[in-house]
C-alpha cells in the first residue's frame, strides 16, 4: 500500500492534464514497442502486482494473455474485476503473493516497485517473482530512474523532507538501474535493460515532443540508465530460477545492442 498523497503539492499545481497526457501516451507507446521486441513471449499467464486501477493491458492485452491483479486494496481488485479488466484478483501484496512456483510466464511491475522501496527491501521481491516465473519467463519491471535529473532532484527532495510539499508523497523513491539490474542477477534472473523516455511529463509539450526523438536510443548501453522512466526484462532460462554461472549475455548491468 502506497503512502496518503496530498494533491496540493507545488508540482500538480503547474501542471495541467493536456501537457501530462503528452508523456503518458509516449510512454504506454514505448513501452509496447521495448516489449514486442525485447519481450519473446507472445501469450500466456500474467501477474501484475500492486496493479491499481491500471494493471498493464495495454501491454498485456486480452485473449492472448490471461492477467491475474493482485494489490493491498480489495475494492480496486473487485472493480477490476467487474470492469473485465483482469481475468482473476487477489488481495495481497509484493513479498507475500499467495501463489505456487512456476504459475506465471510474466510477472508484470508497473511503476509499483518505487513505492515498495519506501517500505521494505527489494531483494526479496525479485527472489518471490524468480520463484513464480515459469521456465522461459519474465519479470517486466518498468520505474523511474534514479539517475536521470528529475530523479536525482526528486531524491534530494526526498532526503530533505520535501517529498510531500514537492510531489505530494513520501514514498515516491527513483530507483537506480544498477541496483535493479543487480537485485534482478541475484535472484538468478538474466537482466537488460532499457530506457523507456528520457522526457519528464511536466516539461512544456514542444520540449516533450523534442525529447521523444532521443527515445529511440534508450536501449544503448551507455544511455538506457539515464532514462527517466526504465525498463527491465529479467528472463528466467533454468527450473531452479538460478542463471547457470557465466550464461548472462552481458553480466548483472547488461543492456541490449540498439537496433534502431
């Protein structure tokens, strides 16, 4: 469960909708795009964990993928629920999912694990996803970046005890793309990583839309960790959940050549 948000907050207060919409439909875009050609797997189970009122169908869309929620609020998972929107719901939370080893090809977080940080470690997180994933699956993992400078500048915030006058919540925590690669390498995952956007949805939507050209790279090695928002792909290969030593493709901070 996310910490209380306070809506007046110097941030929401000089942000208008048509200029977030401009960020949001980018990144639902690229995210689609970082998966149909990274993701390798087509259909089956999915989890999203601590799915709120948008569980990832844009990424995960109906019949071909089956989509279980779980989040701390019974009353989102029921109204997903009747909505059609997921297709099984369970009361839970990240770190004690009531579910068997191998039950899901992708286990789906969506900007969730930056509240989880707040509150508890994340190694035994990613340990729990290895252990749901089936042979051949994925964590799909997508936050924001610590190292981009909104990031940066939102920690600092953070630190000083300005992240609810700022942005209207304590636990809103950038995660550095280190640190994920490296959770993910030791629960016995295969990273790569991303960058998802380098733009900030606050900036003025001409700035936005300059932004978005630069987006295109963000599965280079050297500029998918300064992305504001990331994305990272930990692939399950063997029954155990455990890599076999040396088989990554390029150790716990891999990125993927770009192709574009």
């Amino acid at each position: 469960m996310s910490e209380p948000y306070t809506p007046d907050n110097l941030l929401d207060r000089r942000s208008d909708p048509g200029t977030l919409q401009v960020h949001y439909v980018q990144e639902h875009r690229r995210e689609r795009e970082l998966l149909a050609r990274r993701l390798r797997i087509s259909s089956g189970d999915v989890l999203s964990v601590g799915c709120g009122w948008h569980p990832g169908r844009h990424l995960f869309p109906a019949p071909a993928w089956r989509m279980t929620g779980v989040d701390p609020n019974s009353d989102m998972v029921e109204t997903l629920l009747g909505r059609g929107e997921i297709d099984a719901g369970v009361t839970g939370r990240a770190g004690e999912l009531p579910f068997d080893p191998a039950s899901f090809d992708v286990v789906l977080y969506r900007l969730v694990l930056h509240h989880v940080a707040y509150q508890q470690p994340l190694g035994p997180v990613f340990d729990e996803a290895a252990r749901l994933l089936r042979p051949g699956g994925a964590l799909v993992v997508i936050e924001p970046g610590l190292w981009h400078p909104v990031g940066a500048a939102l920690a600092l915030a953070n630190r000083a005890g300005l992240g609810v006058w700022a942005h209207g919540t304590p636990d809103d925590i950038p995660l550095s793309p280190r640190a994920l690669a490296r959770s993910a390498a030791a629960a016995g995952l295969d990273p790569e990583l991303h960058a998802v956007t380098y733009g900030w949805r606050r900036l003025p939507r001409g700035a936005q839309r300059a932004l978005h050209g630069l987006d295109r790279h963000g599965s280079r090695p050297r500029l998918a960790p300064l992305g504001h928002t990331l994305l990272l792909i930990g692939r399950r290969y063997s029954t155990t959940g455990i890599r076999n030593p040396g088989s990554s493709a390029g150790g716990p901070w891999a990125t993927q050549p770009s192709r574009s």
